[in-house]
C-alpha cells in the first residue's frame, strides 16, 4: 500500500524525531497524571542505587534493572488503557472494569516479577 493513512504523520528521521518527541510527551503526562506511574518511578529510583551496592554478577544486575524498566513499561500500558476506558465513558461498564482490572493485573505480574527477581538474586 502505497498511500500513508491520513493520521499517519511523517516519514524518516521526521518521523524518528517525532516519535521520541511524543514518547516523553507520554512520560512526562504520565508523570504529572498517574500516582501509580510516580510510585514506580520512585520505586526505581530506590532499588537502582542498592543494585549497585550489592556484590552480584553482571548479568544479575541487569536483570534488577529490566525488572524495574519492565514494571514502568507495563504501568504505562496501563494508564493508557485506563485512559481509553475513561475516553470513552466514564459511567460503569463491566468490560471498563475488566479492561481496567486486567491492567491491574498486568502491573501486580510486574511488581511480583520484580519481587520474586530480587529475592532470587539476593538469595539464591
């Protein structure tokens, strides 16, 4: 298909630069929106010091890391799906709630990931 969709946006380093515009366009929106999105972060922000503290192998450490990266990455998707729910209507449905209760779930997999990685690493 050669003809760009409407609502489709640039092309090439246009659209690279676009992208990333609009990516911290969503982090900082998340930040400033999302209560649970600044508890990750601050959740982060206190487990990446004490990584480094700990005498651990390269590869563990960056398994602490991507731990964390991949609890911020799920609780975005989360947000996001919230926000859709909420676009759409905010009166309760059952499928808004499912939707929104499945993001939940989502991000509890993230934090028990995070814990069971962590205690694996410190313990085992």
């Amino acid at each position: 298909m050669s003809q760009h969709l409407p609502l489709k946006g640039q092309t090439g380093l246009k659209r690279i630069f676009n992208a990333f515009n609009y990516s911290m366009s969503g982090f900082k929106s998340a930040f400033k929106n999302e209560a649970a999105f600044r508890q990750i972060i601050y959740l982060n922000l206190v487990l990446l010091p004490i990584s480094f503290l700990l005498d651990i192998s390269k590869v563990e450490h960056i398994l602490l890391i991507i731990v964390g990266l991949f609890a911020i990455m799920v609780e975005l998707l989360n947000s996001a799906i919230e926000a859709v729910v909420d676009r759409i209507s905010l009166d309760r449905h059952p499928l808004a709630k499912i939707a929104k209760d499945m993001g939940s779930a989502a991000q509890f997999m993230a934090l028990s990931i995070i814990t069971i990685t962590w205690i694996a690493v410190i313990f085992l």
